[in-house]
C-alpha cells in the first residue's frame, strides 16, 4: 500500500523549503569559490559581514528577495541560476509557463 502512495508521489514533493535554502546556500558558495571570492570580498559587495555571508551559505539565514538579486547582481547569474538542479528546473521554464511573453508585453 505504501508503495503504491510513493509510485503516485509528484517528485516536487520531496523538496521542502529547508532543501531549497541549503541548495541556494550551497550555489551562492559554489559561485563564490568560482569567482575566486572570500566570503569577506563577498560580504564587502554586499555591504554586510562575513558571518552573514557564512548563514546564506549554510542555510541558517532565509534570503529574501531583494537580497537574491543583489546575490544574482554581484555573482553575475541569473537568479534563476541559484535553484537549477534543486529538483525544480522543470517549474522553472519561463517558456513553458507562458510567463516570458507576458512579461514582455
């Protein structure tokens, strides 16, 4: 009976909030390490300190909006970059879901 529930399970399901925030956390350090930035060079961009930077990294901290885009800005991705492969990728085609061309309009 149990199996039959998991065989019917939507795979989004499995990808919880805290999931999300630790996938972010650990694309924001990928990035970084990428850039050849500390997390001090990254908090100086950012106007905040090095522990802040340390609690995005790890997921202790949510990121708001506001802050994914200066995170986007200073890193030099997309902010969609920052959830690619955290099982979402699919909830994520701006072409699929129509949003592209209205924003556009």
């Amino acid at each position: 009976m149990d199996r039959e529930k998991e065989s019917h399970q939507s795979p989004f399901e499995k990808v919880t909030m805290s999931t999300i925030d630790q996938h972010v956390g650990q694309r924001i350090k990928q990035r970084r390490v990428e850039l050849g930035l500390s997390q001090d060079d990254l908090a100086r961009a950012l106007n905040t300190t090095w522990e802040q930077v340390i609690k995005y990294e790890s997921a202790d901290n949510p990121i708001t909006c506001g802050r994914l885009y200066e995170l986007s800005r200073v890193l030099g991705v997309p902010m969609l970059w920052f959830f690619l492969g955290a099982g979402l990728d699919s909830t994520l085609d701006l072409n699929s879901s129509g949003l592209a061309t209205e924003s556009s309009r």
